[in-house]
C-alpha cells in the first residue's frame, strides 16, 4: 500500500511535466489542426541553451528562466520560418512540415555542436526527498506538481477571463467563423504557438533538470509524450490534453513497478497496447471534442 | 521575371557544381590527399606543431614510466624494431608535419570508413573519421608504408550503409572500417558478401565478429567486458548486485547485464533485484528507487550499461533515499558519455576501452591533433580503436604483400601479438575477437583513473 502510494505521487510527477507538453500541443492544434510533431525541438534548443549557460557556471536560477525564454522565441521562430509558409494547406503538409522542423532542428545541432552528450551540472536538490510518515517524496516531484498546478489554473485564467483566451477558444471552435467575426488570424495563431513555447518551457525546465543533458536528439521523447497525451485526452481538447498527461505518467510509473519482473521490460508496448484499446472503444480520446480533427 | 532569374540562376549554380565537382565521390567523401595539404598549409602557420611533435617524441620515450598497463603496451610497441614488413606505428605518430619526407609515390593503400554520424554513434564515428585520416597525413610524412601513401575515404552511411559501402568498394578499398552497431554493420557485410576486412572499431557486440566473414571487432566484447566488471566488485568484497537491464538478450543493454550477472553468479554473487529501464531515454527512476529500497542493505553493487547521465541521476535518486554505500559500475558508455565530467560520479567505476594517462601514445596522438586542428576530438577512450583498425589492416597487407582484399582478409586471420594503441590484438586462434585486457577506470578526487586490468 506504501509503495503504491509512493507510486502514485511519482507518477502524478511525471504525469505533471506530460500534462504541460500536451497542453502546448493541444494549444497548437486547437487553432491550426497542426499535430505539430516539431513541439519537442523546443526542448532541444533549451537543452543546448541550459548547457551553454550550464558551462558559463549560471544559477539554475537563471538556467530556468532561460530555458523558458529560449522555448517561447524558439516556438515563434519556428511559427514564422515554417508554419506560416503552409498555414492554410491541408493538414497533412502542415504535418510534413513539423516532421521537417524537427529534423532540421535535430541535424543542425548534430553538425554544428556535437553528436555527443552534452551534460550540464542539475540542481542539488532535485533527488531531495523528505517523509511524510512512511512516504518517503521527492522534492522535485513535489515542485512539479505544485508548479503545473499553478501554470494549469493561469493557463485556464487566460482563457477564460482574456480576450486573448477569448479569441484563441473561438479560433479552436471554428477558424474562419472567427476570423468572420473580426479575430485576427496572425494574432491568435502567434499567440498559441507563444502559448505552446511558454507550456513547453515550463515542461522543459522539469525534463532537462532531470535529464541533465542534451542530445541533438533529445525532444524526440519529450514530444512523443506530450503528442501521446494530447492523443489520450482527446485532440484539440485543453483539459483533455492534461488529464492524458497525468493518465500517461501515472501509467507508465505504475506499469513499471507493477509488472512482473519478468515482462518488466515490455512497460512501453504495455502502454501502447493499452492506448489502442482506448482508441477502439473511444476513438475521439478521454474527452470528446466535436470540432476536433484526428490525424 | 523573377522566376525566370532564379532559374537561370539555379541552371548556372548546377552546371558550375558539375564543372567542379569530384568525379569519384560525393561531398561527405575525405581524401587524405586533401587532408595532407590542409595539414601542410596549417602547419606553416608555426613552430608550435614542430615544438608539438618533438613533445610527442619525448612523451614517447617517457611511457615506460607510467607503470600501468595500457602505458606498457604502448612503451612496448615505441620499442618494437621496425622491419619493412611491420608497421611503424611509433615512428608515424612521431612525424613531424612541418619536414615532411618526400611524399610516397608507390600505389595507395586505400582505407574506407563507413561511418555513422546519426546521434546514435555519431559520438565516435565523426571523432574517430577525423582523426584516421590524419594518422594517415602522418604516415605520408614520413613517406607511407614502404613507400606506399595511405589514402582515406570517408563515406557517411546516412540510411544507406550499402550505398556507402559501394561507394568505397568502387574507389577501390583495401579493407574497411565500419561503425559499431548491427543496423550498420550488417548491410555493410552483405555488400561486401565477406570478401573485403571490415573491422566494426568502437564496437564490443558479441554476433558483429566472424572472421568467416572478415568481420573483426578492435576491442573486447560485451562478455568480456562485463564479466571483468563482475569480477571487480566481486575481488572488492560486494557479494550482492542490482542490475539494470533493457531485457534478457538485448543486444548491448541487455547482453552486458546478462554477461554481468552470469559472471557475479559463478563468482559466488547474488543478484538481489533485477530492474529494467530505457537505455538512452530514462532519467527518473523512482518506480525502480522504490523498489530497490525495499530489499537494499546498502551494500550492493549496481551495474549497468547505461549512460553516464543516466547513472547520475539514478545515484542522485537512491541517494535521495538514503542509500548512500552501494558501489556503481558501468560498461565503456559511460566513458562516451562523459561520466568524467557528470556530477555527483565520485566512485563510479567504468570499462574503457583505452584507460588513458598523460604522455600514452594516444594522448599525445589526440594533443597533436588538437594542436594541428584547432580542436580537440571527443570520445577520446575510443579514438585509438579507430587508428588501430587502420594499422591492422595495413599489418595485414604488409603481412601477405597483397592488395587483394580476401587475402588481406586471410592475413588478418593471422594476427597475433599485434601492438597498437589501445593494447595488445590477436585475432589467430579467434573468431574476430580479440582477447584484449579490460581497463577497469574509478573516478577517484575527481579525477578518471585506472584502478585494475583484468585479462
């Protein structure tokens, strides 16, 4: 019983950073149908920024700031570079098109940095615990939860009570009727994907602490999970996007330490398996979305 | 009018790239012909290399006196007489670029790599096909082997290793040097159908040997490798294991465990827990600290393959839960992986390939390098593996007075006692794999050093 509880928060951690990333994706696809397959270069770029910053001798302090500002610039870079090119193609060459921001992304860090691990120095308190009675919780784990619970009510806040939030939920309902009504298109579209960088940064400020190291191939997992999550929760839709993140975390954590030893190491296809059973009996995800498009 | 421009712009670019391009081989092909005349130009720059080259000839000498193995073997080799029909390795690393020999007119001893520069080995295949061609640039200056110029072509497997593989075969290379994973190494093999040397150089997997198939490991094997980890922390008093594994048989995450726990087992061991994760990918372990916690008595022994920031972090998790006496020990991935520089690594123990010290041949190879270039290589535990696939191969010529790439294949059959720069090789009485010693490193005050060898 101890050890399930202990499970639960540590998945709720893990589940917490998924929830962020799926959030950013969703955010994305709610106003342009784009399953943007590119979300987790912006946590290559921050890991490449946190190790540069890491070798400088900076703070954590300014590490994470950092890693938040690089994720935002990086997400209205590649809006700019990429995604306005296509915006208004169908959604498949809006998927190519991430695909294609992601390699790009990944062999120019390969050719002009390093095809090696770069490491960085993490936070000495990130494997901290403390007890509350037999549970023995990290602090990390901890911040996490606290963190996304704080990031997830502003994120609702500015949805809800902005005519910003105002504009991108009547983008995500149905584009062209907005625009009719007077949204501006740049606007909002700039505005989800400024939205997606800062979730993704966030995200990414938990991810590299932890990892402590970049590859030029590093988002690959990052994005595999937030676009798993999203998946789960029901594309396009926001809460969704966050109850698949912690659905994912909690799963993956509870699958690990349940599983017998023996098929331990079938922890991931266990997941999948489990997701394709979700999509048979619930193809529209957890949580139904009518305007919502799969891919 | 505008698209007419860049069209006509575009036909211009395209008939020019034509006009200049090299009919043999595409961009990411190396000559070392090229590379020599880079290495002349750098080296008018200074005197500093000349001051470099002779500090590399003293370093020579001075090996003897660094006690430990590696540095024997390479004191042995800098002693080895030279004969026409032995390559003089020590004499080569010794050349000095800026009075260079009369440059070799014989036919060219033609080395193809076949290199990955993907971020799965990338880490040492891009290291590893820069510093080959400039042992090469090395061997020219003092006049090649035998008059012979050592020529180097590079190919980037990209998703076609066959391709690159042809593409070398068609320039006409002698024997081959390929990258350390099967995804590779395979297509590399059947375009070959076995009939041209191919050494896998920064590879310890076990099935990549045959010398049915002319296919050579450079190193120890995985079973080699571990088995000498086990026998470590069995000689250091630990009678219990956690081992991390990607799965019974996994080819590297898998097989090294496996070799690991077979071995503390035979030894008298226990293997008290037996975790799993995802090679590469995993950094919260804390389904697998939980559990450990539950039957750890402190004292046990944690192996893996994984990488170094991988085991920091799953260190810096048991640690959080108040195990702070069990004693970590990794494969060679935790020497590509930076484990040197990693925090919180005090009293990580590991498997080099090369344990390198101050003044080892490849230390000095790998500091004439950075002076001539500009930049240091990385992944330097493996780069020697890389300039010993090429020596072997050369061995093997002079061995048999062949160009023929089978024959080349049967001489290297044939090696035995070969001195090179990461220890002794014989591939005679094996199957490709060389039985080589096993450095065992400990990152101790901070510093990497080499703490045992096991045979």
């Amino acid at each position: 019983m101890i050890e399930l509880l202990q499970n639960l928060i540590d998945g709720l951690g893990r589940g917490s950073i998924y929830a962020l990333l799926a959030l950013g994706v969703a955010v994305v696809f709610g106003v342009m149908h784009l399953l943007n397959f590119a979300h987790g270069e912006l946590i290559t770029i921050s890991g490449y920024a946190a190790y540069a910053a890491g070798q400088q001798g900076w703070s954590w302090y300014i590490i994470a700031p950092l890693i938040v500002v690089c994720a935002v610039v990086a997400s209205l870079v590649i809006e700019r570079v990429a995604f306005s090119r296509v915006r208004g193609e169908s959604d498949f060459t809006l998927l190519l098109t991430s695909f294609g921001v992601h390699f790009v992304v990944s062999a120019a860090f390969l050719l002009y940095v390093s095809a090696s691990v770069k490491t960085y120095p993490r936070p000495g308190w990130v494997t901290n615990t403390y007890s509350v009675g037999p549970l023995n919780i990290e602090v990390f784990d901890t911040v996490v939860i606290v963190v996304t619970i704080v990031t997830l009510i502003a994120t609702t806040m500015l949805l809800q009570r902005t005519m910003f939030g105002l504009a991108l939920r009547a983008a995500s309902a149905d584009f062209d009727t907005a625009r009719l009504m007077g949204v501006k298109s740049d606007s909002v579209i700039r505005g989800a994907f400024a939205l997606s960088g800062l979730l993704a940064g966030i995200a990414g400020v938990f991810w590299l602490m932890r990892a402590g190291s970049t590859t030029p191939s590093a988002g690959i997992d990052p994005m595999l999970k937030g676009v798993l999550a999203a998946l789960i929760g029901g594309l396009g839709s926001l809460r969704g996007a966050v109850l698949g993140g912690f659905a994912l975390g909690l799963a993956e954590v509870l699958l690990r330490s349940r599983l017998p030893d023996s098929i331990a190491s079938l922890t991931e296809g266990v997941i999948f398996v489990l997701i394709a059973l979700l999509f048979i009996f619930r193809p529209q995800g957890l949580i139904t979305v009518a305007h919502a498009e799969r891919v | 009018m505008k698209l007419k421009t860049l069209i006509a712009l575009f036909a211009i670019f395209t008939l020019l790239a034509a006009a200049c391009g090299d009919d043999d081989g595409d961009d990411a092909s190396v000559d070392a012909d090229d590379m020599a005349d880079d290495g002349d130009d750098m080296a008018d720059d200074g005197d500093d290399m000349a001051d470099d080259g002779d500090d590399m000839a003293d370093d020579g000498n001075d090996m003897a006196d660094d006690g430990d193995d590696m540095a024997d073997d390479g004191d042995d080799m800098a002693d080895e007489p030279h004969t026409d029909d032995s390559v003089d390795i020590a004499g080569i690393l010794a050349a000095d670029l800026d009075n260079c020999a009369d440059a070799p007119s014989g036919d060219p001893i033609r080395v193809g790599m076949a290199m990955d520069f993907s971020d799965v080995v990338g880490f040492v295949d891009i290291p590893g096909s820069n510093l080959v061609p400039f042992v090469a640039d090395l061997a020219n200056c003092v006049g090649g082997i035998n008059g012979r110029p050592v020529e180097v072509r590079v190919a980037e497997v990209g998703d076609d290793a066959a391709l690159a593989t042809e593409e070398l075969l068609d320039w006409g290379a002698h024997f081959l040097i390929g990258p350390p994973f099967a995804d590779f190494a395979l297509p590399i093999l059947q375009t070959t159908e076995g009939q041209v040397p191919l050494f896998v150089a920064a590879s310890t997997e076990p099935t990549l040997a045959d010398a049915s198939i002319n296919s050579y490991l450079v190193t120890f094997d995985d079973h080699q490798m571990s088995s000498a980890a086990a026998n470590w922390a069995l000689d250091q008093g630990i009678t219990r294991a956690i081992v991390f594994t990607e799965g019974e048989g996994v080819p590297y995450t898998g097989v090294n465990p496996d070799a690991f726990a077979a071995a503390f087992i035979a030894g008298g061991g226990e293997v008290v827990s037996t975790q799993n994760y995802v090679w590469f990918v995993d950094t919260d372990f804390s389904a697998q600290v939980n559990e450990i916690a539950g039957i750890s008595d402190n004292t046990e022994v944690v192996f893996s393959a994984a990488l170094g920031y991988q085991v920091t972090a799953l260190r810096g998790q048991l640690e959080g839960q108040g195990l702070d006496g069990l004693t970590y020990i990794g494969t060679d991935a935790l020497d590509a992986t930076g484990i040197q520089v990693e925090d919180n690594n005090e009293g990580i123990a590991h498997t080099p390939h090369t344990s390198i010290s101050p003044g080892d041949p490849i230390d000095s190879l790998l500091a004439h390098y950075e002076a001539v270039n500009g930049e240091a290589l990385e992944s330097r535990g493996f780069m020697a593996l890389y300039v010993d696939s090429m020596f072997l191969g050369i061995q093997a010529m002079l061995d048999c007075g062949c160009d023929e790439p089978a024959q080349i294949g049967e001489a290297v059959q044939q090696i035995s006692g070969f001195q090179g720069l990461s220890g002794e090789i014989t591939y005679a009485g094996t199957n490709g794999i060389p039985p080589k010693a096993v450095p065992i490193n400990r990152i101790v005050n901070g510093e990497d050093v080499l703490v045992d060898t096991r045979s």
